[in-house]
C-alpha cells in the first residue's frame, strides 16, 4: 500500500515520494520481508531515473538488488543488473555499465525472459555505439533488439530501437540506411496514432 502511495506521490513530488518509499522499505525490513524491501527501493530506483536523476537511482537499484539476492528473487535479480547498467551508462561509467549489463544478458537468457533481452540488447547497442567495443556492432546489437520487440508484437518499443538505430546510422554518416529506419519509424508512428519527429 505504502509503495502505491509513493508512485502516486512521486509524479508531483520526489522527495516525499522518497520518504514514504523509505518508511515501506523500513517496514518491510522489520518484517522480515525481503522481497518487498527490494521492490521498495527498485520502485525508488525508476522514479528517479524518470526524473533523470540517475545518481540516486542508481544507488535504489544497489540496495534493491542486495535484498532480491536475499530473497532469491531471480527475474528481479536480472532486471535491476539490467538497471545497474542502464544507469551506469547514463553517468558515464562505460566498463562499468557494460559488466552489468552483460551479466544481466547471461540471466535474461537462463530465464528466456525475452523483452528484457531485447531492452539489454537495446542499451548495449547505445552503449558500444559511445564506447566503440571490435568484437560488437552497435547496429547489429540494436537489430538484435528489434527482432525481439517484433516477435513479441511490442509496436512501441519496435518504435523506439527504429528511432534509435536511425540515430546510430545518422551518427555513422550512413545517410541512406538512417532515411529507411527513420521513414520505418514514421509509418510506424502514424499507425500507432503517435507523434514521431525525425531528429535528421
């Protein structure tokens, strides 16, 4: 109850979001219930990176996954390596962010948990694109991404890696392939009813 309260909360304001995410995860810690105090902070964890401040959200996803372990929570052992990496990329921390994510990309294969493969394919492919790695295609990596999103009939998150692989191939002056993906993209977005502009 106390975690609703706090997602509801958090969209108008974070810091007393925070407080009664806090006050949950203390009770679920004094209850013995590890799994949700693990939940608590993974929630804290995604307020923050909506709200862009990745710092604190990835110090919620460090203490979310030490009581998923705990709990022996595997899927969500998984997604917060997932989100470890995804935040470390956005501070920067390339290595870093790479580990995580490929351990996660070992999990998500063990436990054929295919949408999170595919949004770990989706954040490699960015991150190889800033951190040029020989043995990975940045491309290759995003395309791996979409197959998966189309296979699992995902048509917003289809959207979203042909958006990003249009940048990716705009970024490697591969004029002619970013154009395809982009006017994918487009037709895409016009039967999703959605706005798309092409950042070319």
């Amino acid at each position: 109850q106390l975690i609703l309260k706090a997602k509801e909360v958090s969209e108008k304001d974070t810091s007393a979001a925070d407080k009664i995410f806090r006050k949950a995860i203390a009770k679920a810690i004094k209850a013995g219930d590890e799994y949700n105090a693990g939940k608590g902070y993974a929630e804290m964890g995604d307020m923050y990176f909506l709200h862009k401040n990745h710092n604190k959200s990835f110090g919620a996803f460090f203490n979310a996954k030490e009581y998923f372990v705990k709990s022996g929570s595997q899927k969500e052992i998984a997604v917060t390596n997932f989100k470890l990496g995804r935040q470390q990329y956005y501070r920067g921390n390339y290595k870093i962010s790479s580990g995580h994510l490929s351990f996660a990309m070992q999990l998500a294969k063990q436990q054929k948990l295919k949408n999170l493969e595919s949004d770990i394919l989706e954040y490699m492919g960015i991150l190889y694109h800033v951190m040029p790695v020989p043995e990975y295609q940045s491309s290759g990596l995003l395309k791996k991404s979409l197959e998966i999103k189309q296979q699992l009939k995902d048509q917003n998150g289809e959207l979203h890696i042909l958006e990003k692989l249009a940048g990716v191939y705009y970024d490697q002056k591969k004029f002619d392939s970013s154009l395809n993906y982009s006017n994918s993209a487009g037709a895409l977005a016009d039967k999703l009813n959605l706005q798309y502009a092409a950042n070319l």
